[in-house]
C-alpha cells in the first residue's frame, strides 16, 4: 500500500521527463527485421500526409500553402516520433490546433481533427506508447484530448462525433502501445532473470565443483598428517638413549599433527555435508580417494558401460604427487562418462604420458555413431560438472586444459600436469673419526 502514493507522488516528475520536448528516445531496431519497421512508419506517414493533403484541398483551395504546411508539418511528426517522441507529440499536438482554428476561422468548418490528421496523431501517440512508461502516456493523451476539446468549443455540437471518435482512436493507440511496451519489457526481464539465472547456476556449479575437489584433497592431506603423526611418535623408540631435546620436538611434531587432523576432521564435517543421507547411503562418505593404479578398473567400469575404450602409456612410470594422480584419475574419469553421455557408440582412447615435466592426460573419441538420446548413458563414476571440474583441477595444479572438437571428429580433451622429476639428493659424505 505505501508504494501507491510513492508512485503518485514520483508520477509528474516521471512525466516532465518523459514528455520533455528535447527528450530523445531513438525507436530501437528490430532483432530480426532491422530498420523495415521504421522505413514502413515512414511511408505510412508519408501516404496518410497526402491523403490530408488532398482532403483539405478538396474545400480550401484559398487558404492551401498554408494548410499544407500545417499538414507538412503534421506529416513529419510520426518521422520525428522515432527519435524524439515527446517533441513529435508537441509538434502534432499545434499542427492540428493551428489547423482547426484555421479552417475554423476562415472557412467555419470548425471541426477539430480531420480523418487523416486524426490517424497522423494516433500514430505519434502510439509511437510515444512504446517507449514512455504509462502516466506519460496517459498524459500525452489528455493533453490530445484537451487541445481538441478547446478547438472544437466553438463548433459546439454539429462536430462532437468527430472529438468522440477521436478520443476512441487516441484512447486505442495508447492502450495498444502501452500493451507492447509492457510485454517488451516483461521479455527483456525475462531475458535478465535468465541471464542472471544461468550466471548462478555456473557459480554453484563452480562452489560444488570446487567443494568436491576440497573434499577429496583432505583425504589426501589427512592421511599425510596422519603418518607424519605416527612416525613422529615412533622416531623416540628408534634411537638408542634419545636426547630430551629430540623427545621434546618429536612430541611438538606429533603434537601439531594431532591438532591438525583434528581441524581438519572440523572442515571435513562440513565440506561434506554431515548427515546429508544421500550421502549417507551412498556410502561415498569415508572411501579412499583413487589414484592412477586405479585407471584399469575405471576403464574396465566404462567397456561393461558400453563404451569401447583402449589405453595407452607412454613414458617410464613413476609414482606422482597424491593430488597429481588425483586430479589426473577424476580428469579421465569425467572425459569418459562425457563420452558415454554425448557421443554413444563412439571408440575412445586414453593416452597417459609420463614426461620430465609432469604428465599429460589425452583422452580422445570418434564421433557418436548414433544420436545422444538413443539410449540411457551409462554412468562411469561419480557425477560431476564436466568440462568445469577438469578446468577447476588443472588450474588448482597450474597445469593447462584443452578441450574440442578433434581434427577427424569427435572431441578430445589434453590436460597437462606438472609434476618434475624430483632431482636426486646429494650423496652422504663420510663420517669424520675424531682424533684424539
């Protein structure tokens, strides 16, 4: 209820603007049709300004220049409207004053808008419709209907019907160009909302993306904290007869690494959602995170799915990073049930390179063989958000991701991770023997 007299009370400023005669508020173009709507509004001008033109001529033979230049005039106020409504409104709006108080005072006709002149104005005011909000509108109305009311004071009743039905065609251009306005405006927030829509769904689909990869990275840090944990306890029974000071830092050691598991056990519980029971009985809650030792399986996994998939290895073997292998298994993993899920019936291989840089993980497909929803897609692993995910895990490692089309069809996706060969520690030199 407050917003009404807001609104009242902010009406007349919105109409002093809408309706200032230096007001510009170009017609914008049509998506699809371009300029057509506008060089048709000005040929409609043009063909009702001669109709005016011919029907004043018709009985005003004396007085013709300068009733056509009121018609001239009157003509080109729908041009104008498509740049500068309000000042075509204005333009009109005297035009037709001028020229009814002109046929009135010199041949009595007295009436206040003739037919062609009537449709001329009808058009600016649906012009003007379309791009000022609803009080303006209605504004530029009654300021057409008064203009015609003081004109046609004169002409007292025998010209009535002609002010009536004026007001009926004014009333109709108004109320269709406020329709369109309303519905194009509603589509353009429309269009905002879904835009808007669409942006929030990708920035959940990112925080999900990178919340799933937090998840799996504690596991992996957990249990590096955990050994570090373990060893530092058992390190005191290794050496015979410890130092206190050596006691004292392998307990700080084990210390840290228990407050540490213990924080992270604190992240763990909420990254993870507890007692969501969808994870829950899916049982996905504690189990180990995969590794590259792991990829026969997944390909196994994927070839009873349906899909015919080959591997590769090229390179000389070597354990990598646990992140590394990681991000390496869920990148071939995603690209794989991508394929069963948009190319089915496609061949695929995975290709695992193993360089002095790092690794590069190349997994490549033939085009589909027949179309996507042919038949229920298969499911390879755990569900992800695709080409994100496998964006999210490579940057996380500073690698880099290509991802498209292939030369021969298909799709392929490359991700390079870096992972050098650690260089080899320097040899132990030998004991020195005191000498006494």
């Amino acid at each position: 209820m407050r917003a009404v007299p807001a609104m009242l009370r902010a009406a007349p400023r919105a109409v002093r603007a809408d309706l200032r005669p230096g007001h510009r508020d170009p017609l914008p173009r049509h998506r699809l049709l371009g300029w057509l709507a506008h060089g048709h509004v000005v040929l409609l001008a043009v063909l009702i300004g001669i109709w005016d033109m011919n029907h004043y001529a018709s009985f005003m033979a004396p007085a013709t220049s300068s009733v056509s230049l009121l018609v001239i005039l009157q003509t080109v106020a729908p041009v104008l409207a498509l740049s500068r409504p309000a000042g075509a409104l204005w333009l009109s709006t005297v035009s037709l004053a001028v020229t009814a108080v002109l046929t009135s005072t010199v041949f009595g006709v007295g009436r206040p808008w003739s037919p062609p002149g009537l449709a001329l104005h009808a058009l600016v005011l649906l012009l003007l419709a379309l791009r000022v909000r609803p009080a303006s509108s209605a504004a530029a109305l009654g300021v057409s209907l008064l203009a015609g009311a003081v004109v046609a004071v004169p002409s007292h009743v025998p010209h009535l019907s002609t002010f009536l039905q004026g007001t009926v065609v004014f009333a109709l251009a108004v109320a269709l160009g406020c329709s369109l306005r309303a519905t194009r405006v509603s589509r353009t927030r429309l269009v905002e909302q879904e835009e808007l829509t669409a942006e929030e769904r990708a920035r959940r689909a990112l925080l999900e993306e990178r919340g799933r990869i937090a998840r799996e990275l504690h596991d992996v840090v957990a249990h590096h904290m955990s050994v570090i944990s373990i060893q530092a306890q058992v390190a005191p029974h290794l050496v015979a007869d410890p130092s206190p000071e050596l006691r004292e830092n392998l307990a700080g050691i084990r210390q840290n690494a228990v407050a540490a598991l213990a924080e992270l056990r604190h992240v763990l519980g909420v990254l993870r959602g507890d007692g969501d029971p969808t994870d829950a009985a899916a049982g996905l809650r504690h189990a180990p995170q995969p590794a590259l030792d792991q990829l026969d399986d997944l390909l196994d996994n994927v070839r009873a799915a349906g899909l015919d998939v080959t591997a590769e290895t090229r390179g000389t073997r070597r354990p990598l990073s646990p992140g590394t292998e990681l991000s390496a298994y869920r990148i071939v993993q995603e690209a794989l049930s991508n394929v069963l899920r948009h190319a089915p019936g496609a061949r695929a291989t995975v290709l695992t390179h193993y360089h002095p840089a790092g690794l590069t993980v190349r997994v490549t497909n033939t085009a589909a063989s027949r179309p996507a929803g042919g038949r229920p897609a298969g499911r390879a692993g755990e569900p992800g958000h695709g080409l994100l995910g496998m964006r999210e895990r490579t940057t996380m490692l500073g690698g880099e991701l290509s991802a498209g089309p292939a030369p021969g069809g298909g799709w392929e996706v490359t991700a390079t991770l870096p992972a050098p060969v650690p260089a080899p520690a320097p040899a132990a030199l030998p004991a020195r023997k005191e000498v006494k």
